[in-house]
C-alpha cells in the first residue's frame, strides 16, 4: 500500500527531475502550463518520437487533471526509451538515463492510478 508520506516523496521527485528536463528542451520557455502544453504539442508535431517531449507532456496533462491524453504520452515515452539500454541517456536528457525516466513514468502512473 502506497502511504501518504510516500506518495508525496514520489511526487516530489518525479517535480525535481521534470523541472530539470524541461529546463533542457529545445524551445520550451514558457510562464504558464498552456503554454508549455502547446509548446510541447508543437514539438511533438516536428518529431513525434521525442520521448522527452512525449514523458514532460503526459506530466503536464497529467496535472491538468487529462488522464487519458496524459496515458497516451507516458507510454508513448515508455515505448521509446525502452528501446534504449537502460544506462543510455536520451536526448536533451540531461545526463538522465532512460532507465530512470522509465522508473519517473511507472511512478507517474501509479499515482494516478491511485489519485
């Protein structure tokens, strides 16, 4: 059973590490949550197998209470990290492995599947 204090430790950790990422996308500066939405919506329209844009916009919609758009991107960014060795970095990923963003996405959706 997931306790509260746990949750909340999750949470804030899945926050740090999108907060360091996005701060790495490529024309992704924005004030507001729509804003970023569309920008990574725009992104994704140039390159639609970004995994990190598919993994910061699943958070996004996430938050935004969109559940179901916010499931399709975070397997959608599984999908294609898991087709990285779990030690590669992705892309604009910091120095993030896929292995630990794929661990960031399975918390993610266990959270909401918790609520």
């Amino acid at each position: 059973n997931y306790e509260l204090p746990e949750k909340a430790r999750h949470l804030r950790v899945i926050i740090s590490e999108l907060q360091r990422i996005a701060s790495h996308l490529p024309g992704v500066r924005v004030g507001s949550t729509a804003e970023a939405v569309a920008a990574l919506q725009r992104v994704l329209y140039i390159d639609q197998e970004f995994a990190l844009a598919h993994f910061a916009l699943g958070h996004l919609l996430q938050g935004q209470g969109r559940t179901r758009e916010a499931g399709k991107h975070l397997a959608r960014a599984s999908s294609l990290l898991r087709g990285l060795g779990d030690d590669e970095v992705p892309p604009q990923a910091d120095g993030m492995s896929a292995g630990r963003l794929l661990e960031l996405i399975r918390a993610m959706q266990d959270l909401a599947g918790r609520g």
